[in-house]
C-alpha cells in the first residue's frame, strides 16, 4: 500500500469533500480516502498495483476540480 496526498483546488464545502470521498472509494485498489474541504487536500492509501496518483488526478478532473500530487 502507498499512501499520496494531494492538493485540490475548487472544493466549496462539504459536501464537495464527501463527493471526492465517495469517487476515490469506487477505484480499484483505493483503500482509504480523507478528503478535507478546509485544507483543500486529500489523503488516499492505494494499491500501487491497482492503481496509480494519476488516477487519483483523473477521476478528480472529471468531478470538475483540480488535483495536484503533493507527496
């Protein structure tokens, strides 16, 4: 398992928190996911061999918000 943290710009309340929650669970090989509106983050722990942090990127774009690998 490997656990990324990434930057998300856009997020407005909680909701919006809840909606990348529920998207980053359904991938393949996401285990966990804490996304926090106020500090505009994520922390996702992962299968790398399910998938990958530019996966992560992918399905936050298509939500309508931006993503940036932090570490």
């Amino acid at each position: 398992m490997a656990t990324h943290i990434f930057e998300i710009q856009g997020m407005h309340c909680g909701s919006c928190a809840l909606l990348v929650d529920d998207t980053l669970e359904d991938l393949p090989g996401v285990r966990t996911t804490q996304t926090s509106m106020k500090k505009g983050r994520a922390t996702v722990e992962l299968d790398p061999a399910l998938s990958s942090p530019d996966d992560i990127v992918t399905a936050i774009a298509e939500l309508g918000y931006v993503a940036l690998l932090v570490e």
